[in-house]
C-alpha cells in the first residue's frame, strides 16, 4: 500500500514537473512570437535595386566608413570620434501616394545583433526628411557598430508608428562580403563630413 502511494505520488511529480517545464518553454516563446507578428512585412532588394513596396520606395546607392566624422559645428567642434567604426548608408527614397517619413532605420547583422540609427545626437543628420510622392530625395544612414559586425549587414527601414505590423518595411542587403567589409574598414576616412556627402 506504501509502495503504491509512492507510485503514484512519483508520477505527479514526473507530470507535474513536465506540465512545469512546458509551461516555462512557452512562457518564453510567447513574446517572441507575438513581437515577430507585430513586425511589418518586408520587401527585400539587394544595394543599387529600387525596393519598393505599397507606401515607399527606396535605393541604397552607396556605403562608406569613417573613423570619425566631422562635428556639426566645424569652427568649434571637434571631429567625433569612435571606437569602432561609422558606417555610412548612402540612399535616395520616394513616396508613392502621400508624404511620409521613414522613422524606423537599424542595420541588422549576423548573430542578432541590431544598431539604431544615429546613435549619437552630435552625429544626427538633423530631422528625418519627408518623401514627397514621385519625387526621388537623397539621404544617409548613419551606424556606429565594431569592425568585426559589418560583414553581412542589411539595413532596414520603415514608417514605424503605433501600429507597426501596418506599416511597410524595405530591407537591403548591403552586399558586405567579409572581403568587402574589411576592406572598407580598412579605408576608412576621418573627418568624414556628412553634409558635403550627402548633398
């Protein structure tokens, strides 16, 4: 009779512990897939290709890296300087229907590793530009981020907002081969104006 309890007293505490760890794997499991629900569908393109999708379109034309940037205010500020390097997104974008601006811009990298843009406000290239409808404006990206990170970036960009899986999303493979990477690292310029870059 003892043995019998023990028994069944085992077994709801093997279920028990099942039912327990079941219950742990999906707790965790939950927001990640609720957040990847809430994320906006992405139209994907490669650099030099128009990705377009319902509300915008936009081309990475080029990239570049910078040990350091020129500051904002050149006669008083000295350049900024980084640790790591700053990676230089060069693209133009249009809107298709009404004025819009691209709120949202990280540069995702391998192993889940995500850099938002202008990390620092001495660096900021000043308030986002509006798209107007078929009229194609110029603009950069800047990302701070280690060396070792650029190989395999892909930079993507969006409306964001309060309803995100609404909005639209463009992301760009940046074309950065581990070859291509090091070698843009490896001329990298300082003093890189952004202004005269972009205009």
């Amino acid at each position: 009779m003892n043995a019998g309890r023990l028994l069944v007293q085992g077994g709801a505490a093997l279920v028990g512990t099942a039912l327990l760890a079941a219950a742990m794997w999906l707790y965790d499991l939950t927001p990640e897939v609720e957040s990847r629900q809430l994320d906006p569908i992405r139209d994907t393109g490669r650099i030099g290709q128009v990705v377009a999708n319902t509300r915008f379109s936009i081309q990475v034309r080029r990239v570049a890296a910078a040990r350091s940037l020129a500051s904002a205010t050149p006669r008083t500020g000295p350049p900024v300087r980084t640790e790591g390097v700053f990676l230089i997104v060069h693209a133009r974008a249009t809107s298709r229907r009404e004025p819009l601006r691209l709120q949202t811009a990280r540069l995702e990298t391998p192993g889940g590793y995500a850099f938002r843009a202008n990390p620092r406000p001495s660096v900021s290239l000043g308030p986002d530009p509006t798209f107007q409808p078929l009229i194609w404006d110029e603009t950069a990206f800047v990302f701070e981020l280690p060396p070792r990170r650029l190989a395999g970036a892909r930079l993507v960009v969006g409306e964001g907002g309060l309803l995100p899986q609404l909005s639209a999303a463009a992301e760009i493979d940046l074309g950065l081969t581990r070859a291509r990477a090091a070698d843009l690292v490896r001329r990298a310029t300082d003093n890189y104006d952004l202004r005269t870059a972009t205009s």
